[in-house]
C-alpha cells in the first residue's frame, strides 16, 4: 500500500535546485510520481551556495558528528513533495558541487545529516532511498551507527547505483575522522583498492539495491560495465532489481513545452519544422530544410563515446548531414568536435556551455539525436528525443537497448537505430542506416510517430519502486 508508505529520499542533486546530469531529473521526478502514488516523500538535498531558497522555514539545526553546525530549512513543492535542505556553508557554499579534496566529508555529512533531521525529531521514516556514491554511507550509518537508535534502528534502506562508474573512492582514514570503525575498511565491506569506496558501501549495506535499467542490472554484474564492482554487485544480485527510469512528460512534451518555438504533436507536425528552423538559426546554420540535423545533448566524457563521434571527422564530413552540439566536459573531446566546426562550419556547429533552453530547442528542432555510449546506465535524453518525433541513434548498450527498437523498413516497427560497436564503423553505419530511412519520407514519419507513442512515464517505474520499498522493510 503506498498511501503508509514514508520514503526519505537523500539525493545530491535535484531539478530545479542543482542539476548536473539525469540523476537531478529523477530526483525531482520520481518523488513526485511516488507523491502521486500517495506516499508521503522527503527530499534531502545540500542546501548549495547556487540555490535559492524557495518558500518555507528553518526547523532547527544539530551538531553533526565529523562535520559541525547544520541548518534544516524545510519547503514543500506544488507537487506535495517535502524538501529539506541541509545548510552547512563551509562545506557547500562552493562554485562546484563535486570534486573537493574534501568530498568525503562533505557527503558524509550530507548522509548523517539526512539520518540526523529525522532522529532529532523523533522521526521514522520506512524506507531511507539513497543515490549514487555521494550518498553511499547511508545504508552503512544506519548499521554501523545507528542500530540501537531507539528512532532509526531497523530502519530500511534502499541504494540506487546511478553510475557504477562514480564510485567515491578514499583513503581508509576517513572512517576515523568520521567515525565509524576501522573493520569498515575491509573486503567484505567498504575496503576497496587499499581505500574505501562509498558507492561499494551502499551497494554492500543496503536492504535493496537498484539500477536505472535492466540490461544495465545485468550488464555490472559482468567485467565490462562492472568497474571494478561486479563481484559486489554480484554477491547481491538476489536483492539488486533494475527499474527503468521514466520521463517527466510536464517537463519535456512538444505540444505544452514552453521553450520551444512551435508546438507539435503526433497529430499535427507541422510545428516541428519551425523549430528545426529556430534551431539552426540559434547555432548560427542556415536554413535548408532537407539536410538532416542530428543533435546532440551530453556531458561530453568517455563513458558517453564523442571522442569516437569526433574521430569519425573524416566519413562524417562526406555525410549529407547537419550536427549540432551542446555540451560541457573533457577537452580534448571539446576540441575535436569542434574542429569538425571549423573544417564545415555551415554544417557542424557546437556549445560548450550548460543551456536549459537550447537543450529543449535541441530536442524539438533535430531530426536525429545521437548517443554513441559506451556505458550508460539509463540514459534520459534518448526517451526525450522519441516524444519530440527526433530518432535516436544509439550504441547498444544499458537503457539504450531497453528504449530504442530498430527500426525495420519492412515491418515499419521500431523507433531508432542501435549500432554494437563502439568506433567509426559503427557510428558510421547506423548514421547511413539513419540517413537512408529519412530518404523516404512516408517511412521517416511513420518511424517519428513510433517513437512518440511510446510511453515512458514515471508512475509505472514509481509502481515499481514502491515494491522494492516493501521488499526493503521486509529484509530489516
Ligand atoms: P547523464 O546523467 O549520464 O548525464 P542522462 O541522459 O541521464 O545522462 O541525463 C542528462 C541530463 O542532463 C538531461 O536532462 C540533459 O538534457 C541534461 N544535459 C546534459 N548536458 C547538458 C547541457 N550542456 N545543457 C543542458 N542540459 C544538459
Ligand atoms: C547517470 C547515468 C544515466 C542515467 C542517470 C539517471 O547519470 O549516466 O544513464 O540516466 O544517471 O539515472
């Protein structure tokens, strides 16, 4: 029964208040659809500097262990969600959310500050649901320091692995500094390359675990995709489940989405081309309506695979396509995309830099949209891209393979392309496949109208998760 069910949901990020990649989305999604669901859902978030505070009040502060004086400053969203912000300046008020000498600190106190606002106030909640590493010592405190809490001790908790890639790895000292004892740092539990790893913490002391996907619940559990961590994963795969994560279609939808230039719909597509127009003015290409433009949308890092898109310059320029790029990563990936834009900057263009907008404007106003992944857990924009009728051409691999159908000309099933390889070749040979179908525009239609009907939306996943809810509690 949802409508008993308590869920505090500690999260890094979260939409609107910081968002670096899909986990925010979910952050903000899928409470709401367990909300919706009748369960009654906190959030806890860092309070970071970037944020401002919407409607709501303080509730008090405590001293948390290994981290000093924290804030509670509590909102409620339209969506019935409860927010809690975890205030604590001198770790948290920074230009970045990640990558300080001092991160293991910071997201300890994030974890024990979580567990700490709801044992103050004499709070139980059923289920404790943590993500990713930053917030892997959640299931771990909740053992090692909190079983004969007379608030928190049995208390569940479930610990969703975003990445398996981020693993939050430290030196075995910081379970001093925090702590926690010292036996901590063994194989059996965080221990882990001579350190500690957060995420394999998580991964270890959680009732539960989950994944974004199923084929990415399979896939770390094997040598390829497992990071290092497939032997852990592996030990708990009686209890690790993959749940596909869904879409917000409030959010992302062409025919109520208000950055867009022309509203469209399945019924009516007319309003997609004015938006391909927008588009190729926004990047600065001109206006021919037939070449097809494929967008792209990504944190440009090696598990996304655009260092093979850029090393594919040569058979990419012979192409009769446009590209365009919007992303935020490594440099080199950077450079050589962007030198695909300076050989044909009437046909490739690129932004390096995070734009909300031109991310929606991307998604309505490209015919294709490319995810050559090497790994990806979930991946979110590939289920955007099909509600905008913008075919994706995908690597085969995680939550890729779970949401994109080849399309098959004959049958005129499917939504997308999938290619196996992760090089030139196989990029090459789904963009031909993709080129090839967008010749005949009957099909192309047809293959757009697919994509749109599908239906990833959160309460099916939300269902879902309120079953691994249960299933948690049962195991305390
Ligand atoms: P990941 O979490 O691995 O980055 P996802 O596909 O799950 O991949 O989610 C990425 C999210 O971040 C999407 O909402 C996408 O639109 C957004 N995003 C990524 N890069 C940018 C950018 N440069 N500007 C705007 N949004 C971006
Ligand atoms: C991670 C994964 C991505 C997934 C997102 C949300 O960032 O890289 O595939 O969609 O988390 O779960």
């Amino acid at each position: 029964m949802p409508g008993s069910l308590h869920v505090a949901y500690i999260t890094p990020e979260m939409v609107p208040f910081l968002k670096t990649g899909g986990l925010a989305d979910v952050s903000a999604a899928l409470p709401k659809a367990l909300a919706r669901l009748g369960c009654r859902v906190t959030v806890v978030l860092p309070r970071y500097g970037s944020i401002t505070l919407p409607p709501g009040e303080f509730r008090g502060q405590t001293e948390v262990p290994g981290g000093g004086t924290t804030g509670y400053f509590v909102a409620r969203t339209d969506d019935g969600v409860e927010v809690v912000f975890v205030e604590h300046p001198p770790f948290f008020d920074r230009p970045r959310p990640y990558g300080w000498d001092d991160d293991p600190l910071r997201f300890a106190l994030l974890a024990r500050a979580g567990l700490e606002y709801f044992r103050t106030r004499g709070e139980r909640p059923d289920v404790f649901h943590a993500h990713d590493w930053q917030t892997g010592l959640v299931p771990v405190d909740l053992k090692a320091l909190y079983w004969d809490d007379p608030t928190l001790r049995r208390t569940a908790s479930v610990f969703t692995i975003h990445n398996v890639a981020y693993q939050g790895v430290f030196g075995t000292d910081v379970l001093g500094v925090l702590g926690l004892p010292g036996h901590l740092g063994a194989p059996f539990a965080l221990g882990y390359g001579g350190g500690i790893s957060y995420l394999k913490g998580g991964t270890e002391f959680a009732e539960m675990v989950s994944t974004v996907s199923p084929s990415y619940a399979h896939e770390i559990q094997g040598d390829e995709h497992g990071f290092g961590l497939q032997e852990t994963v592996r030990s708990r795969s009686e209890d690790v489940v993959g749940i596909l994560n869904g879409v917000d279609y409030e959010v992302w939808d062409p025919s109520a989405d208000p950055y867009i230039v022309e509203r469209y719909s399945p019924d009516d597509l007319a309003g997609k081309g004015r938006c391909k127009g927008d588009l190729l003015a926004a990047f600065g290409l001109a206006h021919s309506p037939d070449l097809p433009v494929v967008g792209v949308t990504s944190r440009l890092v090696w598990q996304k695979g655009f260092d093979v898109v850029a090393g594919a310059w040569w058979d990419l320029l012979q192409r009769p396509v446009r590209m365009v790029v919007l992303g935020t990563g490594d440099e080199g990936v950077q450079a050589g995309l962007a030198g695909l834009a300076q050989r044909e900057p009437e046909r490739f263009a690129v932004r390096f830099t995070y734009d909300e907008d031109l991310a929606h404007r991307i998604m309505a106003g490209a015919d294709m949209f490319l995810m050559p992944s090497r790994s990806e857990p979930c991946g979110l924009t590939q289920m955007y891209a099909l509600r905008y009728g913008t075919v994706p051409i995908v690597r085969s691999t995680g939550g890729l393979v779970d949401t994109v159908e080849p399309w098959n000309p004959a049958t005129g099933e499917g939504t997308g392309f999938r290619f196996d390889h992760a090089d030139g070749t196989g990029l090459i040979w789904a963009l031909d496949q993709a080129l090839d179908a967008h010749s005949d525009r009957e099909g192309w239609e047809r293959l757009m109208r697919n994509g749109m009907a599908k239906d990833f939306s959160w309460e099916r996943s939300a269902r879902e998760y309120v079953d691994v809810y249960h299933r948690a509690r049962e195991k305390v």
